[in-house]
C-alpha cells in the first residue's frame, strides 16, 4: 500500500502527498481495504489553510516512525473537508455525539469499516500535553480497544446510528406545522436572542474568539429596513464597523480574516476564506445604503480590490482560500516591527502611519509585533488621512516582496457563489461595473465548465471538474443568479436560474416530508443523509433554498418554486419557533414568506433602465427586487414581459411596481418611483 493523494484535485491532499503515511481518498477502494483487513479506518479531515492542520501534519504525519505506526494499525483516508462536505457535516456531529464538545479541524475520526465511528478527537500532540495523549499513545490505545472490546465498540456503533436516524427537523409536540402557522414570533425572539447576547463595546455576538455571524447580519439590516428596528441597525453598524476598524480585516490589502481570537476584532486567525468575504462583501454594501458611511463603501472596494487582484483565476472562477501560515509561522506576512516600517518611511511618514495605526501602543501580537488596527477615533467616518496615502502604498509593496501565503486554487461553485452575490451587489449599490464583469466571469466559468447535463459539479482545479455537487451549490447559485439579474439583466441567466431549480427540486427535496437534504439522490450511501438547518461558517442551504426559490417565483409566476420553499419552511418552523437561535437564513426566508418581496420591473431602453435601476439600488431596499430589462429582450415570462416606455424617447422608462401578480399602474417618474419603494406603497 502507497500514499495516494498525488492525484488529487485538493492542494490539502497534495500537501500530504509526500508524507510517509499511506494516504487513502475517501472512496469505495479505501473502505474495502478496511473490510479486506479488518483494520479500522483513521478519518482525518482538514483543509489547507487550516493552522493547526499544518501543526499536526508537521508533528505526526511527516514523523516516519509515527507513519509507520498508523500503517501497522489503521487504513489511513485524509479527507479535505472544503471538497467533501458531506463527509465533514457528518464526523463533525458524529463528534458532537461521542464526546459531547465541538469539533473543529484537524478532526481526527476512528471508524469501523463500514463508517461507523467510535472514537474520535480534533488536534492531537506529538507527545502528551496540553492534558491531550500523544499521538503515537493514542493510536496503539485506540487499536487496542478495536481489538480487545469490538462487542462494545459494535454496540456503541448501533447506537450511533440509532442517534442519526433521529436527526430530522422537528418539535417538541411532533406535529408538523402548516403554513397557517406562520408568524414573526420566531424572528422576534431570535432577535431577542441577538440583542441579549450582543457585545454593545465591540460589536458581534459572543466572546473571545468572535466570528462574524453574516447571516445574523443580514437579518439585522433586513429587520430595520422591515419595521424600522434602530437597535438592529445598531447591532449590525457597529460589527461591521468594529471589524472594518480591526486586525480582523487587512488594512493593507483589503479583505477579512476568518475569525478574531479576541473579542475586539485585534488578532485573527489569518487565513483568509472565500466564504466570508462573499457575504461580508454584500452586507457592507447593503450597510452602506442604510448608514452612507464611507468607512463600508471604502472598506468594500478594497476587498473587492484584493478579490480581482488575488482571488479570481485566469479562467474566471474564484480561488477558495490563502493560507494563515507563510514561511512555516501564523500570521507572518501580515504582521510589522517598527524598525523594519522605520527603514521603509520617511520620519514623517512613519509618524502618521504609527499613529493611525497603532504602533505608538504596545505590541499586540504575541508581545513583539504589530498587527495594524485602525487605532483613532475619526477612522470609523472618514478615509484614511492624506497624509497616509503614500506611506500605505510603500507599506504594501514592501508587503508584496515577503514570502506569499499558500493559496488554495481550487474552485467551489458554492463559494463561488457568495462572492458573486457579494460582487454583483456591491457592484450595483457602488456604481462599479468590474465588479459586476467579475461576477460574470465566475458564472461563466461555472456555466462553461462545472454545469454538465443538468448537473453541478461541486469543485475545479488543474483541468478537472468533479463530485457531486451539494445542496449548497445548488441553492447558493440560484441565490447569485437572482443578484446578479439585478445587476445586469441577462434572460440567460434567468433560464440558468431555473434549470439549477429544477434540478435541486429534483436531486435534493424530501418530496414527502419537505426540505432539501445535503447530499442528492444518486450521492454515494454515507452513515446518515443530513437535512441541515443551523447557519454554520456558511448559511443554511436549506434557508437559502427557501429564500431563493421563493424569489426565483416571484420573478417567473412558477408556483413549484413557491410550494417547494413552503414546505422547506413548514419543515422547519418548529424548530425555528422552539429554539430559535442559529436559523439566521431560515429567519430571512420566512421573514419573506410573511412579506413577500416587492417586484419593480423596469421597462424602456438599456441604457434609460439600466440609470434608474443604479438609482434604486443605492436605496435600503433589501425586500425589493430590482429589474432593468431593456425593451426587445424575448422569452420573458409573463409576469416580467410589462410595456416598456415610449420606444421613440431613448429616456423613457416604464417602471411596474408588483407585489406577486398585483401590480400598480406603470410609473414614469424616477422621483415617484423611489418614494413609492420606499414608502411600500405596493404592499
């Protein structure tokens, strides 16, 4: 037996491919070797810009005498959890079960040979401490246990997925709900939940460490644009305010870490994800048109910025995530010495840029470097002074010179599809048509190359487009698409819209009991088929799903997308009602469900529609749905194909205001039309 990652399309696997442990990928070959042996399985999963991934793989993985142990003992499967999902999703909870404490990565799993696990652990030491064993200590003591005590090891299994068959949305009472059933009360106490457990000092939710809770956002915006709640906006102003101000995002280069391991936003993890700065990204625009701060419209072109300048291949897609190590060291590329920003500045220079950004305080970087925080006052309503101009831009090439952090470059459609919702909503709201272009581009890409016979696949690197793709793919892209129709109307991306609906309806709904499950019908058979419905790092693709399909029928009068959503809704709701933190997706998609979104359809020459679509969007209006559709343009459904202008005057504009199929007389006024949206004169 060999080491079998070389092949491999994930840059984590590829990073392990030279370690002397014999590495399998998940897959049938790896699961008969254990069958075949009587071995059990070591499930390590991971991902490449994981820190203590790198910790453990230097420790234990690269050691040729604890390789040779785990070759003895174990079939060894590295799994990368950004391409596999699934398989994450399940030995994290199967975790939660067995220890009864989170999980994280490295999350190191020791299963039978048909997948059930029985022990099971995250980062393990090379030798004991931190009151963990060592690593060589723990496989022997693991090995032992399958060998002496397999009846109890069977028994605990049977248990396990007993315990898995029992995980379906639900209630206390067992009934399922009805639509009739649907209230605010649900959203009212998750924003209860929000406004108890909110930080009024640094923003966001919780202590040290502190993630961003997107979606919790979103829901904050949205209920201050529904009823006017200021402490929402409050909540939601200073997170985005606190994190744009901290060590959190990069105040060189644009873009936010993953999460900050104190509860000011000062020292992050560094890596760098996708899946945040879509979302991140988007909220910072919708924040910007509810506040008209400067500090989120300027912190939005400079992610936007390190998103075209590092993120965005040659071909189109995005890049999944960079690296928190450079040079072996967390952190390394990021963080500063005075004497080293002394050699770069003039004095004068240096005194401006010491101030503003801290290093005039104490280190706060493992007490001997500077992370940069934007440490004045006046940072949160205005640009950097001028006088910082030319020393950021010498800072940042002296940057660009130091040992880059490791990129992952494989393309996941559903984080692709964040960062085109965040790039197509930035782009409208900020009047910047490369950011939408680059929006585009990742479509394509995805369209051209991971979209085959009416399916997705789920990952792309070196050529090679392969998996399954996964409810997130699915759902996330409906929810790009409809963003994107907003920023630059396309019937193309409409019928696209619709085919990846219909192939979600069809390879992922519960026809019976209602909701989307992760994997799709033909998927391989894994220990359980989750139904997910908690916001984790990314949001539900079950709230999303919802959102969107109820979206995409609004937009094509398709009564299937409407009832899928309710049901997905109706599924949930119990569990939403009973506990209702965590559901920040499915709070936003019933939220819609109470109030449908208003549709404004605009009508008239390309360029005329296209200027009062601009115009409307740079309004708080996250429950309107915006549509510059230029006259001429065929195969519309009915419920879009409105009159256009007066074809004779290039500046006409006919714009329809519709609440599902009401609509009120066309409006030929710019000025009437933004009061009536904003007064929701069609609800």
């Amino acid at each position: 037996m060999t080491n079998k990652l070389a092949q491999s399309t994930s840059p984590y696997l590829q990073q392990h491919a030279d370690n002397p442990v014999h590495w399998q990928e998940w897959g049938p070959e790896a699961l008969q070797l254990s069958r075949q042996s009587g071995k059990p399985i070591l499930l390590s999963v991971g991902y490449s810009a994981c820190h203590w991934c790198h910790v453990m793989a230097h420790e234990s993985f690269e050691d040729e005498g604890i390789a040779a142990v785990m070759n003895e003992l174990f079939i060894n499967i590295k799994v990368d959890r950004e391409e596999r999902p699934d398989i994450d999703q399940i030995y994290q909870t199967a975790h939660q079960m067995l220890t009864q404490q989170t999980g994280g990565w490295p999350l190191t799993m020791f299963l039978a040979p048909d997948g059930t696990p029985f022990f099971s652990g995250t980062y393990f030491p090379k030798a004991s401490r931190y009151g963990l064993p060592g690593f060589t200590e723990l496989l022997e003591r693991v090995a032992a246990i399958w060998k002496e005590r397999r009846a109890e090891v069977e028994a605990q299994g049977e248990q396990v997925r007993l315990a898995f068959s029992r995980m379906q949305p639900g209630n206390r009472s067992g009934r399922p709900a009805h639509a009739s059933d649907f209230d605010a009360q649900p959203i009212m106490e998750a924003m209860a939940n929000l406004r108890d457990t909110f930080d009024a000092e640094s923003g966001g939710w919780g202590a040290a460490p502190k993630f961003p809770h997107p979606t919790d956002i979103e829901l904050c915006l949205r209920r201050y644009a529904h009823d006017g709640d200021g402490q929402a906006l409050g909540m939601a102003d200073l997170t985005l305010e606190k994190m744009a101000l901290g060590g959190v995002y990069d105040q060189l280069g644009g873009g936010f870490c993953r999460y900050s391991t104190d509860a000011t936003w000062t020292i992050p993890h560094f890596e760098k994800m996708l899946y945040d700065n879509g979302p991140l990204l988007f909220l910072l625009a919708d924040a910007y048109t509810a506040t008209r701060k400067p500090l989120f419209a300027r912190v939005a072109a400079e992610t936007a910025g390190w998103v075209l300048r590092e993120m965005q291949s040659p071909e189109g897609g995005y890049f999944s995530s960079l690296d928190a190590d450079s040079e072996g060291v967390e952190g390394k590329f990021y963080v500063w010495d005075r004497e080293e920003l002394q050699s770069i500045l003039t004095p004068d220079e240096f005194a401006a840029f010491a101030h503003y950004y801290g290093l005039d305080a104490a280190p706060n970087f493992e007490d001997k470097h500077w992370n940069l925080v934007v440490a004045q006052a006046s940072g949160a309503d205005e640009t950097p002074p001028d006088a910082l101009v030319a020393a950021r831009a010498k800072v940042f090439a002296a940057r660009e010179k130091r040992v880059r952090p490791g990129r992952d470059e494989k393309i996941l459609v559903s984080w692709n599809a964040l960062m085109i919702r965040g790039m197509a909503r930035a782009g409208r709201v900020l009047g910047r048509p490369e950011w939408i272009a680059s929006a585009r581009r990742s479509l394509e890409f995805i369209r051209s190359t991971m979209w085959k016979d009416a399916r997705l696949f789920a990952t792309y690197k070196d050529g090679r487009a392969h998996l399954n793709a996964y409810l997130d793919d699915y759902a996330f892209l409906i929810e790009a698409l409809i963003e994107l129709l907003q920023a630059d109307f396309s019937i193309d991306d409409l019928n696209f819209a619709e085919e990846v609906a219909d192939a979600l309806l069809d390879q992922f709904e519960d026809a019976d009991a209602g909701g989307f499950y992760f994997t799709g019908r033909d998927h391989e058979r894994l220990l359980h088929r989750p139904k997910p419905g908690h916001d984790n790092a990314t949001p539900s693709g079950n709230g999303v799903a919802a959102f969107a399909l109820q979206r995409l029928a609004a937009l094509t009068g398709e009564e299937r997308y409407r009832l899928a959503s309710e049901r997905t809704l109706e599924v949930f709701y119990p569990s939403i009602r009973d506990y209702p933190a965590g559901f920040g997706s499915l709070m936003v998609a019933l939220e819609e469900s109470l109030s449908p979104p208003t549709t404004v359809v605009l009508r008239g020459a390309r360029a005329a529609a296209g200027s009062w679509a601009q115009s409307l969007s740079r309004e708080h209006l996250p429950s309107t749905l915006v549509l510059g559709i230029p006259a001429g343009v065929p195969g519309l459904p009915p419920i879009l194909d409105k009159p256009a202008g007066d074809p004779s005057d290039e500046s006409s504009v006919n714009a329809w205001v519709c609440q599902g199929v009401t609509c009120l007389l066309p409006i030929a006024d710019l000025e009437t039309l933004r009061t009536t949206c904003k007064t929701g004169a069609a609800r």
